[in-house]
C-alpha cells in the first residue's frame, strides 16, 4: 500500500466500525504460543472499558513448554507492503493492568514466523496514548534493520513472562510528529 500524500497520521484502527475489522479493511486475530506447542491462554474480544470502545485482549501467559506469548495480530493490506516511511512511528491508545506489552513489526524481509521488530510499553490502568519511534523497534532473531517502506504485519503482545494479561487498545496508527507520552 503506497501512501501518496504523507498526513499527520495514517489509522489503522480507531474501533469506530466493526470491533473485529481495523480501518485498513482486515480482521484483528488471536495468536498463541500454541501455535508452536506452547501453553499459553488468551481471547480477543470487543470490549468497553471506561465508556471507549476497544478490543481487549485477556489472558494466562505461559513460558511452560517453550511458550510465552498471546497476540492480537493484523495483517497489513497491500501488494507491495505497505510504506510507512512519511510517518516516525506507531501510536496506541490504550488501557491495561500495569504490565509490559511489546508491539511487533514484521516486515517482508522476514521470513521466519519468530522474526520480528519489537518495542515494550507500560499499559497503565488509566487510558493513555504511547508513541514508539521505528527508532526504538529492535530486531528480533534478525541481522536486519527494520524498513519502514516494508511493513507487513502488526501485533500488540503479551510475551515472555508468566503473567496475567489485560490491555485494552483504543486505536492504532502511525503518525508523523512526536508525541507527549513516549512509553
């Protein structure tokens, strides 16, 4: 998906539609460890939570039997991937339990399914927006560096610990100008 006029910000979803659908047209989806035979539990639901809309994804993370990790995973629409590359990052809205969350990039260079680009944020009890830079997203079990003109795949994880997972998410975009709240 090639963005042809850069804006301040570019949705991908704002939950003002269908809970299930972003704004780019696809469906949010669970994704678990047990994908690979991991123990993990997790639902991703429509929700409400202090009067907003969201979707809310709840569960018992798990690093028992090589696991640890629930996903809400959206696929990102486009042939050739979508090019961020006028906006400075990913920003979320979002309500939780006081844990860390990660937000995960894949991009088309990555070809294994535990590849990845990978930034932490704290989901406070109160709603809150968090800003994270494409500066900030790590390489996960690759040499490369995260191509912003590449991106494929979104996802907002609950990974690598034991623990109980609670976050709500409001709305997701990438924006073009730095943000108050950084994490």
């Amino acid at each position: 998906m090639a963005l042809s006029t850069p804006a301040t910000e570019l949705v991908i979803d704002d939950l003002t539609g269908d809970p299930a659908t972003a704004n780019l047209g696809r469906t949010w989806r669970l994704v678990t460890d047990g994908v690979m035979g991991g123990v993990s539990r997790g639902r991703l639901s429509p929700a409400e939570r202090e009067g907003r809309n969201c979707l809310r994804l709840q569960g018992k993370v798990s690093t028992a039997n090589n696991g640890g990790f629930i996903q809400m995973a959206l696929e990102l629409p486009g042939n050739p991937p979508v090019d961020a590359t006028p906006y400075t990052g990913v920003a979320i809205t979002v309500s939780g339990n006081g844990e860390t969350y990660n937000v995960h990039l894949r991009t088309s260079d990555l070809w294994m399914p535990w590849q990845s680009y990978r930034a932490s944020f704290v989901a406070r009890p109160e709603w809150h927006t968090v800003h994270l830079p494409f500066t900030d997203f790590e390489p996960y079990r690759t040499g490369q560096a995260l191509r912003a003109d590449r991106l494929r795949r979104l996802g907002i994880v609950a990974i690598g610990r034991d623990f109980e997972a609670d976050l709500c998410v409001a709305r997701v975009w990438f924006y073009a100008e730095p943000g108050p709240d950084k994490r």
